[in-house]
C-alpha cells in the first residue's frame, strides 16, 4: 500500500466504541436494512450489500436512512419499533457482520417534511383532505410531508406541509429512544440521527426561515434546536448514556432561496437557512446535548448540489468548512462529499479531519478498499456522479418528482453496476458452452458486453470503426470538470486489454451478412444527432463532438438548439472554462425537461444558467439559421426575433443508428440471434446502456429470467 493511504487505517472512536479504520460509508438511500418507502422489513438484499462492503474492509457501515414511523402504514404497527420480527433477524445479521471487525450504525430520521419527493398521485391526495383521510390507514401523505411549519413542497411548490403537532413531535421523540433501545438489543453498536442535515425534517426545526412556531419549538434558538435536542436525550435516557449517538449534519445551508442554491464559488448570497455562525453556535449545543460524532456536508434540497455533489462540482467540496466547524467541537468529525481518498488521508495524518465518509463509490467498485491496500488503486472503477441509478428523482418547473415508482422504491443501485443491490437478477455465471459473439461498436455498451462475455467464459470480439475506443462518450467526457469520465474510459481500456479480448480497430461493419462463424451478433453502433432540415439553414449548425471532441472554433456568442442536460453541460463548460458566451434556445418551459435526471444535477444547471445571466428562451424554437445569428420564435406567443451568434450546435437529440437500420438483420441468414445495445435501440444514458449489456450478455449465457420483456431480439 502506498504510504499516502495510511492514516485511512488507523483505528479512532465514536464514544466507547473503536473503528479499525477511518473510513465510512454513510447512508444512501435504498440501502435501509428495513426497507425504504416500502412497509418496514428485514431487507435481505440491502443486507447482502452491507455485509458484502464490510467484508471488503470498509471500517463503519451507515445503512440507508429509516423514518422511525413506517411511510407505508400496517393497521396497528406504524412505528418502526414495532415489528419485532424485523429486529430478531437483525440479531442474527449482527453476528455474522461482526465477524467483518466493521462497526454498524443504524441512521434514524423524523422524515422528509417539504422535503418529500411527491409524485403525482402523492400530489392529489396531499391537496385532497377527503381522499386523505381515506387512503391514510395505508399512506398519509399529508403526514409524510408535515413540516415545522405550513411551507411549500420542494417538488410541488402549490403543495403546503402541514405544521405537526406537539404530540405528533413528543411522539416522535419517544419513538426515536425506544427504538434506539431495541437496535442496540440486537447488536447494533450506534445510531445516526438524520437531523440538523440537506433540509430533512428536524432540520427543518431548526432553520428560522423553514420554522415560524410559536410554540417551544419555535422562536428563539434553544427552541428551533429542541427537537434534535430531545431526541438524542430520549435515546441516551432509554439505550443508556454510553450507546453512540451521531449526528448527519450540514454545516451550512448554501440555500439562497426556496429552490435557489449557491454555485461553489459564489460567496456574496445572503443565507437563506443555517450561515456559519449560527453552525458554530450548534455544534457545540449540539454536542453538549449528547452527539458523540458529527458526519458532515453542506446544502439542503434547495441546494441539493452540495449534499449529493455531481461531477461539476469540485473534489472535496465540503472539506474546508467541515474542517472549520471542527474547532468548534470535541466530538470526532468525518467529511463526506466528493472526498478524495488521499486528499482525507493527508487531513486525517494533520488532526483536522477525524475520518472520511465515502458513499456512492461502495456501489460502483466494492473492492475499491482492498484495491488502495494492494497498491491497485489504478484498478478503481470510478463513480461518476451521474445519480442515473443511486439517485435519479428528478423535476422541472411545475411537476413533481418524475422518477418512476419502481425507482423510488429502489434506490441503492448503480448505473456502472447493475449488480448492486440486485445480485440475484444480476450475476456472473460460467457459461455451459462457450460461444463466439460479435460485437459491433466499441462504446461504452459494446465495451461492457465483451467484458461480461469474456466473465461468463465467452469469446467476445470487439468490431469498432474507427480507431480508438469510447464512442459517443469520448465527446460526453470530453468537458474540462468530467474527469471522472475520462477515468472511466481508461478504466475500460484496460480492462479490455487485460481480459486479453479480441478487438478490430477501423473495421466498419455495415452489412452483418459479413459477420460468419459467430454464434450471436451483439449490435451497438449507437446514435448520431437528430436533423431538422425544416430549420433554413440547419447545414450551419456544429454538432457536440465538433465543440467539445474536436475543439472547432466557435467564436464568442454560441447559441445551443435545446435546453437538455447535454446543452446545459457544454454551455456551462464554455462559460465556465472558455470564457466564452452561451445561449440557450428551448421548446419546452424549463431547462432539462426530462425524467429520470436526478434534481442534484439539474439544479446546478439551471442555477448556474442563472447565476452566469445566460441568455435562456424557453418554449421557444429556431426557425432560421444565419451567418450573423438565428430567427427564434416563441411559441406561445408567436413572437419572432433575431439573436445575434457566431455559431449554432445542434443540440436537439440523438437518434438510433443500428447497422442498416432496424430491420436490416432480417436478411442476416443464419441460426444466430441478433440484439441491440445502448442507444441504437432507444436513446437513454448509461444506465440504459449498461444495464441492457447485461441483460444481453446474460440472455446469450441462458441465466436470466423475463428477458424477452427486455431485451430486442430482432431474430
């Protein structure tokens, strides 16, 4: 190992209770060993996962948040306490994760208040009190989404919280110390409070502009913070005074406004919930009260960029004002956010960091640990910070969440891994009887299948036109802040190289009938951007790998056709990185308007349009395309205007392009079958692309179940 890692492995304490190893993964959602939004049970799965991230040396495991109220009522066991079978399974799994030498913490909350991602039908019966009060014995949304206070929805600004009562909260608060009794009965050796953190509910308490109460938990101070207060004093009173108690705390809000966060490097915003100040003023109040450890980041749903970082914001994001807030503390103190494992080891060795919480990376790569203990940190694969399958709620102007319900109740997964908690859907297993596929395309799908292929004890062999590997995301990884991205072709560059697959560069294959002696031909050629001739003068327009890929001059003023993610990215990296100045021209009302894009990411986009006065026309279309700039109108309103540019991308959409098109592998004559991968069948991201790879490659090896509702055999 090298000796840059090595206070990462040096024990510390939380309390009375000692960690082999200063390294944390902390709660995500999905990976609750009692479910998520789902009634509460022992989840086997999120089990297999944790289990499986001790035994690989991660030294504290923080299981995904559990509201201490069942979201989804039982008729006589709403309370998570309640469910003594759950807890008796829990005492079984404890022995066995011991045996790891890893600590685990259960994380408890109060709940979501505003914060609550509602969908649609969520939305109706919040508005509804009749229907509320009908479904309520099942689902009480308008219990879900109570707040201090009666305030507006992070996902449906015209939903209002309502305010709890003050037995609702002593209810709660007993209910947080009997269960903190029954976990440690089953071996559990701490607990972390959601609490004063990203805007949750007790969060919600404490900040003046979220809490307008009267009551005693309202006002001054003392009273805002009474809640989190009580609740740790309930523990420490009914699971004993030297039972671990963290807290998940953000030490400062980075919030602007309702829905308004700050960029990374903006500084002259009046905070609108908790400023330094009052953070050093809490911690220590906080402490006093009875937290033994403070797990730390910054930001709230408003803001919710500085919580779950994506890949525009910097490494470490977090790290300068969590090391700040530990002057004001004795308590240990651990960092999370886009933390760099050497960056926090060098922190560590210095005393101003206690330990580092890594999250999502323990779903992309779970040996990651033994990887930096054997000196093959290189062998990392990379989180990109992508949220396309660990955290992909997503919304635009005037809807709520738009993830699909099946996404909200299965958090936890990995766009780079489909294995992750689904390692019974997903797996590796020896073929019976190797065959010799084709793959056409060296993208990211056609990468992933030969490397599945080749696990499984297939023979894959790579055809690829051109002469480097990558396709379309060697353009997407291209911008100056996706260095993760470029890692992660790296990544897969190797890995095809050291899997020893047969690979044929500049080979282009446009008829299959070329392609004998295969026993399966895998066809991922990809997409190429959408054309709108109907635009006079369309032919002007440069496409995303001219400007990012191949770096053609685009002059000063560059006007962007379209408004999603992959605009926003490229317009935000001029600006930003070239100095340059962007325009954007959108059909529908707001940026990125699409599902399945997780807040984290789009909110920083439409923020930093904002912040950088980038000239944004929605519900708005290009009706001609000059040499001195374009004719836009609105479409509402049918206004017609010029805006003057020096160039025009094309960023309206791709479009499937199988080999010969959809049908040509029809004519192929043989016993073979044919299947599409990635975005020559439908145009998505990676997810999409990795997770059909494998339902391919899986569907080849004959393992996996219901794949015909997948999977496009063309044949």
């Amino acid at each position: 190992m090298n000796e840059k890692y090595n206070a990462l492995f040096t024990p510390w304490k939380i309390g009375n209770v000692e960690m082999k190893n200063r390294i944390v993964q902390c709660s995500m959602g999905g990976t609750s060993l009692f479910g998520w939004m789902e009634p509460n049970h022992f989840d086997k799965e999120a089990a297999y996962f944790l289990l499986n991230r001790a035994q690989d040396g991660v030294g504290l495991i923080l299981p995904g948040m559990q509201c201490i109220r069942d979201p989804l009522g039982i008729p006589g066991r709403k309370w998570l306490y309640q469910n003594d079978q759950m807890f008796k399974q829990l005492k079984e799994y404890m022995v066995e994760f011991h045996k790891t030498g890893a600590k685990l913490f259960i994380q408890l909350a109060a709940g979501m208040g505003r914060s609550m991602a509602i969908n649609g039908w969520m939305t109706m019966l919040a508005k509804n009190n009749f229907l509320n009060k009908i479904v309520s014995p099942i689902v009480d949304v308008q219990y879900i989404c109570a707040s201090a206070s009666e305030v507006p929805n992070r996902w449906k600004e015209d939903v209002m919280s309502r305010p709890l009562t003050v037995k609702e909260i002593q209810d709660m608060v007993h209910a947080f110390g009997k269960t903190a009794k029954k976990l440690r009965a089953a071996g559990v050796d701490g607990v972390e409070i959601h609490a004063v953190h990203e805007g949750y509910l007790l969060d919600q308490f404490t900040m003046a502009n979220w809490n307008h109460r009267t009551d005693q938990y309202g006002g001054s101070f003392e009273n805002r913070f009474r809640f989190p207060v009580e609740v740790v004093q309930s523990i420490k009173r009914q699971a004993g005074a030297d039972f671990p108690v963290s807290l998940r705390y953000s030490v400062v809000s980075k919030t602007k406004a309702w829905g308004k966060g700050a960029m990374p490097y903006e500084t002259d915003f009046e905070e609108f919930g908790r400023d330094m100040a009052e953070s050093e003023k809490a911690i220590k109040y906080l402490g006093d009260a009875g937290y033994d450890m403070f797990n730390c980041d910054n930001g709230t749903y408003d803001a919710w960029y500085w919580a779950h970082p994506p890949q525009y914001m910097p490494d470490n994001c977090n790290l300068k004002y969590v090391e700040h807030i530990k002057n004001f503390t004795n308590a240990p103190v651990v960092c999370a956010g886009r933390m760099d494992p050497v960056k926090a080891a060098e922190e560590i060795a210095a005393g101003r960091l206690d330990a580092v919480a890594i999250a999502r990376q323990n779903l992309v790569d779970h040996e990651w640990v033994h990887k930096i203990k054997e000196g093959r940190q290189d062998e990392i694969k990379p989180c990109i910070r992508c949220h396309n399958g660990c955290f992909n709620f997503a919304k635009y102007k005037g809807t709520p969440n738009l993830q699909n319900t099946m996404d909200s109740l299965h958090l936890g997964r990995c766009a780079l891994n489909p294995t992750t908690m689904q390692h019974k859907r997903y797996y590796i297993a020896p073929t019976k009887k190797a065959k010799r596929v084709a793959i056409i395309g060296g993208g990211i799908g056609g990468m992933e299948c030969a490397l599945v292929l080749k696990q499984q004890g297939n023979i894959p062999v790579l055809f690829e036109k051109t002469n480097e590997l990558g396709g379309l995301f060697l353009t997407a990884s291209a911008m100056t802040f996706k260095e993760n991205d470029k890692e992660l072709i790296t990544w897969y560059k190797r890995e095809i190289e050291k899997a020893g697959i047969e690979v044929h560069m500049n080979t282009e294959v446009n008829d299959l009938n070329t392609l004998r002696g295969f026993d399966d031909i895998i066809v991922a050629t990809g997409s190429t951007p959408r054309m709108m001739p109907q635009i006079k003068g369309f032919e002007k327009t440069l496409t995303f790998t001219d400007v990012l890929k191949d770096k053609k001059d685009v002059g000063d003023k560059v006007l962007f056709i379209g408004g999603g993610q992959s605009s926003c990215e490229a317009a935000y990296d001029l600006l930003l990185n070239f100095g340059k100045h962007p325009i954007i021209v959108e059909y529908a009302g707001d940026l990125i308007a699409a599902q399945a894009t997780c807040l984290a990411n789009t909110s920083f986009l439409r923020d930093a349009m904002e912040y950088h006065k980038v000239p944004v026309y929605l519900h708005s279309t290009v009706t001609e395309i000059t040499d001195k700039g374009c004719t836009v109108k609105n479409v509402q309103t049918g206004e017609t205007f010029f805006v003057e540019c020096d160039s025009v991308v094309n960023g309206i959409g791709f479009v499937p392009t199988p080999v010969g098109g959809k049908t040509a592998s029809k004519k192929v004559k043989g016993k073979e079958t044919i299947y599409r991968v990635g975005d020559c069948v439908a145009i998505g991201n990676l997810r999409t692309v990795i997770w059909r790879a494998w339902d391919v490659c899986m569907a080849i090896n004959g393992n996996n179940q219901g794949i015909e509702k997948i999977v496009d055999m063309i044949i």
